[in-house]
C-alpha cells in the first residue's frame, strides 16, 4: 500500500465516486462489484477528466481548487 510504503498517510488522493447504492442493495456489493458496460464508459471518462483536468490543476492550483471544481461532477 502506498500508506505502508510512505509511511504516512499525508499525500493528496483522487477518489472516483460510484453513486449512492439503490435501495435495498448491500453497500458492500454495491461499491466492490463489477462495472456495467455502461458504467464503465462513465468512469473512463472521469479518469481522462483525472488526468487531463484534475491533477494539472491539482499541481498548478491545489487540490482544494480541485475539489471545488470537480466534486459532484457525473460524467
């Protein structure tokens, strides 16, 4: 884990959230199962906003910059 390789846990991370889970579905199957075709079309296109909008503003600007300008984006 990167935690256990740094031996801190004080870096700034990028978190891709996957919505709420539908009513009556175990939270735990709902965060670790599988991507529909769908959803996986929806997250490729959040990870390219990662990486071609979000870390060159968090370098440039801070990752609070960031936040305030990605949180609660549906792509």
């Amino acid at each position: 884990s990167i935690i256990y390789q740094l031996n801190s846990d004080k870096f700034t991370r990028i978190k891709l959230g996957v919505g709420a889970a539908p009513e009556h579905y175990d939270l735990a199957d709902w965060v670790l199962g599988k991507f529909t075709k769908d959803e996986i079309s929806h997250m490729s296109k959040a990870v390219d906003a990662v990486v071609d909008e979000a870390i060159p503003m968090i370098i440039k600007q801070g990752a609070q910059s960031a936040m305030n300008s990605f949180n609660g984006k549906v792509y």
